[in-house]
C-alpha cells in the first residue's frame, strides 16, 4: 500500500497552474480521476512530489452520477481549459448508463481537449480504511463493515472501461 493519511490532511487545496509553480513537464497525457471537479487531485499533488515532473498534457477527470435514466451525449461533458496542457473534464452518465471514459475523452478531444488517447496513462488512488486505535468496539466494528465493503467495491477500470494497460492505481491508507 502507499501512504498514510488521515481524513484531516487531505483538505482540497487550491489548484494553480504547472507554469506558474514550475513544475517541469515531461511528454505524455496523464488523466488523474478524481471525485471532487473543484479543487487539485491529492493523488496528482503526490505524483509530482515523487516523480518530481508533470506530463505535457494533464486531464482531471470527474464523473458524476445524475438521477435521471440517461444523459443526452450533447450534455455529457464540461470541459475546461484551466492553463496550458492542463484540463479539467466532468463527465455526466445517468444511473441506468455504462460510464466509458474512453468513449467520453473521445468526444472532449473531438471538442479541443489536446489529449493522446493513445498513449495516455490513467491514474487513480484506492483508498483502504482503517480505525484509528481510540475507536469504540461498536464504532470499530462499523468501521470494520464498512472497510471490507469498500475492499470488495468495483475498481475503477472495471467500471469506468479503462485500457488496463494504461491504468496506474495507488493504494493509500486513510486513518478514520
């Protein structure tokens, strides 16, 4: 597994440009998922930190799930640019609709997203829980639950319908 943290650290932090932190960018696209559209990715703060460089071309990729049967291909996406070779993209699937985020990056760069499909690396961080020591037995017990339940949730790839060969997932534990 990879770090650990706790819930307190990982406060949404301000996102600003490669460029104006100088950060030294490498060739390549990187697509970070991401829950939160509206702040910067932990799991991208952590892969400059250690690789110490950024890709060319960066995709945030947000999905979200609407309460309605199906979203028309025309509404799927919101694309922003935010800098130079850095993207922020929130794609929209009803609840009765198969995500494919392959599919759904297709149509951002159909409409200027400055993406290589091809040879673009996916990133994504898999959290497993576990209880801080001053925890309660029935409070622990929950925490227990709701720790496998979240081990055996559908990967990411699996759902999302990403290339496994491009996917990169880094484990982390997180301190509840």
């Amino acid at each position: 597994m990879g770090s650990r943290h706790t819930a307190e650290s990982d406060l949404p932090q301000r996102r600003r440009a490669p460029a104006e932190l100088k950060i030294p960018r490498v060739p390549g696209t990187a697509i970070f998922l991401t829950r939160m559209a509206d702040t910067t990715p932990l799991l991208l703060v952590r892969h400059v930190e250690q690789i110490g460089a950024l890709q060319e071309s960066v995709v945030t990729l947000t999905v979200k799930f609407a309460d309605v049967p199906r979203i028309p291909r025309a509404e799927r996406l919101d694309v922003q640019k935010l800098a130079e070779g850095f993207w922020q993209i929130t794609a929209h699937f009803g609840f009765v609709q198969v995500p494919d985020l392959t599919t759904a990056l297709r149509q951002a760069k159909a409409s200027g997203c400055e993406i290589d499909l091809k040879h673009a690396i996916f990133f994504s961080a898999r959290d497993a829980v576990v209880a801080k020591r001053t925890h309660y037995l029935a409070a622990r017990a929950r925490l227990l639950l709701f720790a496998f339940m979240l081990r055996n949730a559908v990967r990411a790839v699996d759902l999302f319908r990403i290339p496994t060969d491009n996917f990169i997932e880094i484990g982390r534990l997180v301190e509840i």
